[in-house]
C-alpha cells in the first residue's frame, strides 16, 4: 500500500512514541529533513524552550518546551531519549494562528546529573515533529549548584596615608553558579553607584581611589549564589594622618631682654589614628634691639649685690645638709625597733597548691580540684537476652534444631537454598530487613561455647567468636553482612566521612560472656593530629550513634578499637551494625584512594575505553569494581596506584597525554576531567570513575603508548605510563586474582584458630597470674606490640585471653604460629616447655 509522503513524519513519530513507551531502551538522536513538497511553514517552531537550571541541594529541576505546530515532542537528555512515561503532556491550539500547539514538561534529579562524569556537562533539548518535519530546541544545561566553604583570598589589614590608594584583594569561593561578591565597610553595603571614590574590579577586588578618613573601617567580602551565602574575615584598614606644622605667628615686640619670639603648632593637620607628630620646634627666638631694649654696663654695686646672693645659696645648702641627718638617724632608731620583719608581711604569704601542714596552720593553700572528671558518651544499645527475644529466636528454637553426640554443624554460604532460607527467615523481623537479598556478602553459621569465625571473603570483613564467648549450653546461628554504602542511610554531619565498609554482624541482643572482635578494612591515613575517629552503631530503632571515642576508650567499655595501618579490630559485647567514621581536623586529613585502569578485553571498534577508578583503599571495594569489570568485560591494563586525598576541597582531576597522533584520535575535548571533592569525600558513592575514549586511525592499529595523570588540585598526584598491546596484552590481569581468606566463609570450633585449643588454656593459666619478676601477660603484650591496650587487657577476667584472641584476629589465616610460641616461651616461665606447639596438638 502506497503512503503519501505527507504521512512519513507521522507515521515516524508513532513509531517512536510506541518504542519509548516499551522497554526505555536508548537511540541515537536523528533529526528528519524537512518532507519534499511539505510546506516549510508548517514545520514546528518552539513557543517555550528549555533553559539552562541549578539543583539546589536535592530539589530536582522542571523543563518546559511548547512547539507549534506539533503532534509529538519528546526530550533527549546527552543523547538519550527520556522515557514517555516520564513526559507530562498538555495539547491546546495556538490562539494566534490556530495550530495544534504541544506543551510537554519533565523532572530532572540531581541523581540523574550526577551520574554524568567526563567529557560533557548534562543537558537536554526538546525534538518535534509535525507533518512537515522535526525541529530541535536549544540545548538546556543542568548543573548542581554548589558554593564551597574557603575564600581561595581573603581581604587583609592594612594603614594608608591620606589620600593613597587601597586595594583589598578576594577571591571568593569555587561555585556553580560563580559566585557574586559584594563588600561590606562595618557592615553597610559599598555601593559604588553612590561612592565615585570606590569601584569593585572584575577580580572582585574592591579599590578606593584616595583614602579619607571616613574609609577608616572593618571590610568584608561576602559571596553568594543561589545556594548559599560567605563570609570572608574582615579586614581592619586604618586611614592615618602625619602631623603637620602651622604658619609661624608673627615676631612679638623686641622685649626688655632684647630679643622677640614667633610660634607654630602641629595642627595643618594634627596627627590622626597613629600619624607621626611634627618635627621640629614650635617655638622660635631671635635677639632684636629697640628702645625699650637697655644695655648697661656692671658697676661695684652690681658687684656686691652678686656676692650677697652667693652667700644665701651657700646658708640654704648647709641648712638642707642638716635636715637629710637628722632624718637618717630617726629611720635607723625605727629599724632596730622592729626585730622580726615577718609581722610586716604575715598578711602575704605566697600561695601554695600543697597541703597546710600541721604544725602551721595559718598558711593560706589552695587544694587540688577535684571535682573535674573524663566522661565518655556511649549511644543506648539493645538490651541482652538470655532467653527467648522478642525480635529473634535465640535457643533452641525454630531456627535450630539440636545437635547430637556432641558434633558440630557447619553452615556456609555455598548452598542457594539454604542461604535464601537463611536470608528470607531473617527478613521477616523488622531489624533485618534491609540485609542485602544476595548471599555474595553474607556468611553464617550455628555456634556454640567452642566459639568459630565468620569471613566474607576478599573484603577483609570477619568476626571472630573466642571460646567462651557464648554461654555454655546455648547454640546461636550468628550472620555476618557487608552493606554497600547506598543501601543503608549514615547520616553524616559537617565534615565527617565513611572510613570502612558498613558491616552487620547479629542477631542483636544475644547474650555474650565475652567480647566478639569484628574486623575491617578502613582508608584513612590515622592521625591523632589530623583525625577525630568514631565507632558508630545503629540502634534497635534505627538511629545511628557513637558508641566509641577512639583514644579516649574506657577500660569498662563495651567496645574497644585496636586500630592499624588499614585495618581496624572492633571488641563488642552487643552485635550489631557499625562504621568507622572521621572527621577531618586539618588539611592535612587524607584519606587513601586506590587507583585502576581498565579497558575492554577484546576492541571490536574503532573506539577504545580507558577507565579510570578512584575508589576507597579497601579490599571490599576492590572486589565490587573487579566483579563489575568481569560483568563489563575489561581487564586490568597497569598496577594500580593509591593516592592520598586530603581535606582542602578541592577537586579530583584526571588527564591523557602523549596520545601518539598518527595512531590513535582522542576525543577528550577538554584538558582534563574532573571528579568533584564531595562526591569522593563523604564515603558513600561507588563506582567513582573517569572514561577517556581513544579512537583508532585504522583497525590494524594494536600497539597503544600514553600518559594518564590523576591529580587532585594542590595536593597528592600520580602517572601512569601506559604501553601494551591492546589485542593480546594481558600481563597486569593476575594483578587483581583476588586471594584465598581460608576457605569456607564459616568455621566452627577448633579449626577456626591458629592456635591449639590445649596449648591456649595452658597459655592463659601460666600467664594470667601476676608475676613478680615480670613473666606475664603484659610482658606477652609488650612483645607483640599490644602493650598500649594495658588498661582495657586488665579489666577482663582473662586479660591473656583477650591478647590471644586479637592475635587470632590480627594473623589469620596466615599467622607464624612458630614465632608466638617462641615470644611465650621467652618468657622465662618454668615451664615454658608446656608452650611447645607439636603437629600432633595441631
């Protein structure tokens, strides 16, 4: 059947609605020439277009496009079709020329923008059809609106002369948006408009042409956008005058002494707000004659009345002489009067901070203050149980069944179905519903006094159960779990940032003897100087708190941290959901990033993809980006790098270079890439990665030599220098073959130590005892570097105990068990030949 030319753009556009309102799927953009014969007039022209928007904090943005005429508009947002369901649609007619007129609007997130790291901001255009043809409106650009903390230059303090130029500098603060600034001189607003004497550059600097008195003052510059408001500090400028003489008065009239003065003051101007006084004297002298100037000459009478006033002055001098003895002696009477000086200055005593003491009980002393004490917050935990729970069944309930004839029973990850059993029981109570679905990051198993270990492995996650931690007679079926960041809401305050992977380790509330050790990996560089690190812990209601203050541990705490390099080792009493969380003190707070290169194991294209992640330096996160490598076919193309990332807010930039031009094309348009601070900062985004597209001159092309750089602004950088063939390259993918963390995920009883069980009761009966010549646990402690964790040691019932089970914890699976038994025989204890660790205790 034949389809008049007229109907083909029509007929296009259902086609595509009917697509779109299917699967989501994506296309590529096309835009139809007009229809031959069509009327040019009749094509769709835009009433309303989309205009470029900021998302403010998580509100998300409405784009608006209105064409007529139209039968269909969608939107395309960087090169994408939005689905149709996403589209609200109003058709009316345009009343100036009666045409079917189309007005569609959409959501736009900030999820949905920050997806979109590279080469190009996010953006989205309007497509419309009609019978004659398509148009496309302009481009609308969405950005996330943001304006950091930190002037990059703030105004300083500065003294002018009158009438010298000011210039206070700043620099306002990165934002999207740019920000506008604005000055404030002691808090009103400089209005240049009003002050012809002051102007703003284009530096944002503010510049008075001659200072004035009136310019004395506390300068501040603020800058704002549409998110927020700064302030910078204010800078005092103080406007200063040098004094300055006067005129001279006239000579005054030639006096009987013959001579006549003149004077000035330091007042044209006198000196203002620390300006230097005149120099100079303000009194000037000068001989003169006149007639009522008279010379005489000396005669005898002159003579005698000289020698008459000599002779006075000699009287009085002799008189004063008398009078200065007679009062010496009178004080030296007075003084030997007074034969204990200590009356005078009993009221005086120095004050002391030492106790009066007896015999002397009149001295003023000031006692120590004993009234301040060291309080430690912890957050409210779930109570202990001891029998059935209300939320859990602990002991011999539905969950479990008996064990006989004293066997243990292992349950690992490995079967489905037990796991989704497993899983799906836990899920019906209310706490453990948001446990991930999947059995990839969970381990679990039944337990009892014997104690055993719980691994998910190549994350670095595990719980280790000592002997006698759960209560004799009772049998719990423990889980562990790793949670990915977005799966679980940590809400973090003011400069805080995720450390470790989010762990679960239940059921919460089961009764414990002793503490359980909950090991992680963590990415920040510990600094006591640089870093405030907490252990926060969720609670039965859902909110999270701080639970431990690392440092400042109680020895009675329920949890204790023995923190290293990349790891951290958590004793609890109480299970439950932790993090490791910091705060930042200073700049210098960094936090390790791991860096990895991946591209497509086999090129089909002419095009090439280089990715580049910049994840967390955690064994977890290293696995999820290999798996998600394996899913997407890339291999590893250099040995990875860590860089270190500190606090200064500033962004992640990420660079190709060397790209030889006769091979390859690279389609980076910019300079560099960049990755903004907080999205790596705050812990809780994965994934984190750059894409750096190469294009091929020609198919035969295999061999690839370049440079990336991955820097992040004024601080930590590192290169990779790449060279290998693209095609049968593989020699840095053994690089990431993930290694084995002993086994099975689950291990019950004896097999799930290092440490013969035996040989371990011997070595906490010898060393638990104190001993005078030094031969116990805390010497145990010193030799293995544990010596620091004296205080928390002693406050349990077996403080050798705790020390073996953190060595467990520190060295499986692959602990020198050799070298422990040689540190306790080293002791010096009688019968160290009891420690001798023989094949066939093991």
């Amino acid at each position: 059947m034949a389809v008049r030319p007229g109907l083909w753009p029509a007929l296009l556009g259902m086609v595509l609605a009917s697509w779109l309102r299917g699967s989501g799927a994506q296309q590529s953009a096309t835009v139809a020439n007009p229809v031959p014969g069509a009327n040019p007039d009749l094509l769709p022209h835009f009433l309303v277009e989309p205009e470029d928007v900021y998302i403010v904090k998580n509100k998300p943005v409405l784009l608006v496009c209105k064409a007529t005429p139209a039968t269909q508009i969608f939107f395309k947002c960087n090169g994408e079709w939005v689905r149709q369901v996403d589209h609200v649609i109003e058709r009316s007619t345009d009343g100036s020329s009666g045409l079917p007129a189309m007005e569609v609007r959409i959501n736009v997130s900030r999820q949905q923008v920050e997806k979109v790291f590279g080469l190009e901001e996010y953006w989205c255009q309007c497509v419309a059809w009609s019978s004659s043809g398509t148009t496309k409106s302009q481009k609308a650009y969405i950005r996330i609106a943001y304006l950091r903390k930190n002037f990059e230059q703030e105004p300083l303090a500065k003294e002018v002369s009158l009438e010298q130029g000011i210039v206070l500098p700043c620099r306002p603060p990165e934002g999207i948006p740019p920000a506008e600034v604005e000055w404030l001189r002691n808090e009103d607003l400089v209005d240049p408009s009003v002050d012809p004497n002051v102007y703003i550059t284009r530096e944002h600097s503010l510049v008075v042409r001659q200072a004035r008195l009136a310019d004395t003052a506390n300068y501040t510059c603020v800058a704002k956008n549409i998110v927020a408001r700064r302030r910078s500090t204010s800078a005092a400028v103080i406007v200063y005058v040098d004094g300055s003489w006067s005129p001279w008065s006239k000579w005054s009239a030639c006096g009987l002494d013959c001579t006549h003065w003149r004077s000035r003051e330091c007042s044209d101007p006198a000196p203002r707000n620390g300006g230097e006084e005149c120099r100079g004297t303000d009194l000037d002298t000068r001989n003169c004659t006149s007639d009522l100037c008279v010379h005489t000459t000396s005669g005898p009478e002159d003579v005698a009345l000289y020698v008459g006033l000599v002779a006075v002055a000699v009287c009085l001098l002799l008189l004063l002489l008398v009078l200065i003895l007679v009062y010496c002696r009178k004080k030296e009477g007075l003084d030997s009067d007074v034969a204990d000086s200590s009356i005078l200055t009993s009221g005086f005593q120095p004050v002391s901070i030492k106790p009066s003491k007896a015999d002397n009980p009149h001295l003023l002393t000031i006692q120590p203050d004993l009234s301040t004490t060291t309080t430690t917050y912890q957050g409210s935990l779930c109570p202990r149980q001891d029998g059935p729970s209300p939320k859990f069944q602990l002991t011999n309930g539905h969950l479990l069944s008996p064990l006989s004839g004293g066997r243990h029973t292992l349950h690992h990850s490995s079967p489905t179905s037990e796991a989704e059993d497993f899983v799906s029981r836990l899920s019906t109570q209310n706490y453990f519903r948001s446990l991930p679905r999947g059995t990839s990051n969970m381990a679990y198993g039944t337990f009892n006094f014997l104690g055993g270990r719980l691994m998910i492995p190549h994350t670095g996650v595990s719980l280790l159960i000592p002997p006698d931690s759960i209560p004799r007679g009772k049998i719990y079926e423990i889980y562990l779990t790793l949670h990915k960041p977005e799966d679980v809401r940590l809400p973090l305050a003011g400069c805080q940032t995720l450390l470790s992977p989010i762990v679960s380790c239940g059921p919460p509330g089961v009764l414990l003897t002793r503490p359980v050790i909950l090991a992680m990996d963590h990415c920040g560089e510990p600094s006591p100087e640089s870093w405030s690190l907490r252990l926060k812990k969720q609670s039965c209601e859902g909110t999270w708190e701080d639970v431990l203050h690392l440092g400042e541990e109680a020895p009675s705490h329920l949890y204790y941290c023995q923190l290293e390099a990349s790891s951290c080792y958590v004793f609890t009493e109480q299970l439950g959901r932790f993090a490791l969380v910091g705060e930042a003190l200073s700049v210098a707070a960094a936090k390790r990033l791991k860096l990895l290169l991946f591209a497509p194991v086999a090129c089909t294209s002419l095009e090439y993809n280089i990715r580049v992640y910049c994840l967390h330096d955690t064994r977890d996160a290293l696995k999820e980006v290999v798996q998600l490598e394996k899913q997407l076919g890339g291999q590893l193309i250099q040995e990875p790098r860590v860089l270190h990332l500190k606090d200064s807010y500033h962004n992640l930039r990420l660079s190709i270079h060397d790209v030889p031009s006769s091979l390859w094309k690279s389609k980076l348009l910019v300079s560099y890439q960049e990755i903004p601070f907080y999205h790596i900062w705050n812990g809780t985004q994965q994934f984190l990665h750059c894409t750096f597209t190469l294009e091929r001159v020609s198919p035969s092309t295999s061999d690839l030599a370049c440079k990336v750089w991955v820097w992040q602004v004024e601080g930590d950088g590192q290169s990779f220098s790449i060279n290998f063939n693209i095609t049968k390259d593989t020699r840095f993918t053994e690089l990431l073959a993930l290694e084995s963390e002993g086994g099975v995920p689950a291990l019950v009883g004896p097999s799930a130590f290092k440490i013969p069980f035996l040989i371990r009761q011997k070595i906490i009966t010898s060393l638990d005892p104190p001993c005078s010549r030094g031969a116990d646990w805390r010497t145990l402690a010193q030799k293995l570097h544990l010596d620091s964790h004296l205080s928390f040691f002693a406050s349990k019932p077996s403080p050798t105990a705790m020390i073996l089970n953190l060595w467990e914890a520190r060295h499986f699976p692959n602990g020198n068990l050799s070298q422990l038994a040689a540190a306790v025989a080293g002791l010096g204890q009688p019968d160290g030949g009891l420690f001798t660790v023989s094949e066939a205790e093991c």
